[in-house]
C-alpha cells in the first residue's frame, strides 16, 4: 500500500514520496508535507530556475538560490520567474 500524505502544495490526501529527497530537515519537510504529484511538478520547474539563473549546485550561492525557489514552490504562495523569463513557444 503507498504511503499518503495531506499535500500542503496540491491541498489534498495524495500519495508520498518513497524517499525523503535531501538527507536534511528541507527534505524531511517535503517527505512528509509533499506528494510525488507536486514533487513531479517542482523538478519541471526545477528545470527552468536552474536554466534561467544559469545555477551551478556546486556552489552554496546557487544552492541557496534553488532552495529558496524550492521552498516557495513548495511551500509558500506559488513561484517567482526569473527576471525577463520568456516561456517557450509551442508550435
């Protein structure tokens, strides 16, 4: 049976994370806060804060930057977009 969880991203009882995802209290947080529908969403989203700040996880400034996008994803009141961020066109 899969582990669920009261989602504070989505609002609602949906199906945990198999795994906590950072090996900190960050990671216990989204563990038991978070489902794997709205982790799913924060790695597309992901995706485009490391592209558009041009983030290097190797270094704590970026690592910092990230977390804080992370947590207000996850967390607060939805995402900020990059400075100039343009979506891509769909053809």
């Amino acid at each position: 049976m899969a582990r669920m969880v009261q989602c504070v991203k989505l609002n609602k009882e949906l199906e945990g994370l198999e795994f906590v995802p950072f090996p900190n209290e960050l990671g216990q947080r989204i563990y038991d806060n978070i489902s794997k529908e709205a982790w799913q969403m924060w790695i597309h989203h992901s995706v485009m804060v490391i592209n558009e700040y041009r983030l290097n996880l190797a270094t704590t400034e970026s690592q910092e930057i990230y977390d804080r996008h992370l947590e207000e994803f996850l967390f607060g009141e939805g995402a900020e977009m990059p400075p100039g961020y343009r979506p891509p066109q769909t053809k």
